[in-house]
C-alpha cells in the first residue's frame, strides 16, 4: 500500500508478524514549500501594517485623500485604492459624504 502526504510518500507492507514503513522525503520540495510559507506570511503582515498606517493616518485627519496617503505612506495609487477598498468591506473605515467634500470615518 503507497499513501502520499504533502513532500513525503508512505509505503506499508504488511507481512506474518511485521509491518514495515517506508518513507520517502523530498528535502528540496519540503524547502520550497516552507520557504513559499514564509513568504505568504511576509506579504500578509506587511499588508496588514499598511493598513493600520492608513487607519491612523484618517483618525489624525479624516479628510485625508489617497494622493495625501501616497505621499505620506510612499505607497502606489493601486495600493491604497487597494487597502482601502479591503478596509471598507471589513467595515472598518467608511467615506462619509461627496468624493472631494467627504471625510473618512473610522469605526473600529
């Protein structure tokens, strides 16, 4: 019987008395995958920490625009868009008012 695991192949045989276990261990793919991991991790953390900077850059001024953001935060237009529209759907911000006499509320 052959089992295959995430890097790793299982390999049961099962005689009179014994079972014997063979396993085999792809070191490289067990590399990549956890270097892929880190990775993930990395990517996630940072954009979580963008976010948090644009949360605290509307609580000190909620009139803030995204060109304001890009200049203090150094981030692209893309981003920010980007980080906003995730803040929103998490209802975490919201633009209360017209797109250029509005203001940014936060509410968590």
């Amino acid at each position: 019987m052959s089992q295959t695991c995430k890097n790793v192949e299982f390999v049961t045989l099962i005689e009179k008395d014994f079972i014997k276990v063979s396993i085999k261990y792809n070191r490289v793919l067990a590399h990549k995958a956890k270097e892929n991991e880190q990775e993930s991790k990395e990517k996630v953390s940072k954009s979580e920490g963008h976010m948090m900077n644009i949360v605290s850059e509307m609580r000190n001024n909620p009139n803030i625009t995204t060109f304001g953001l890009m200049n203090i935060l150094n981030l692209k237009k893309t981003s920010i868009q980007k980080y906003i529209r995730i803040l929103q759907e998490k209802g975490i911000i919201e633009h209360v008012g017209a797109t250029k006499n509005g203001y940014w509320k936060v509410i968590k």
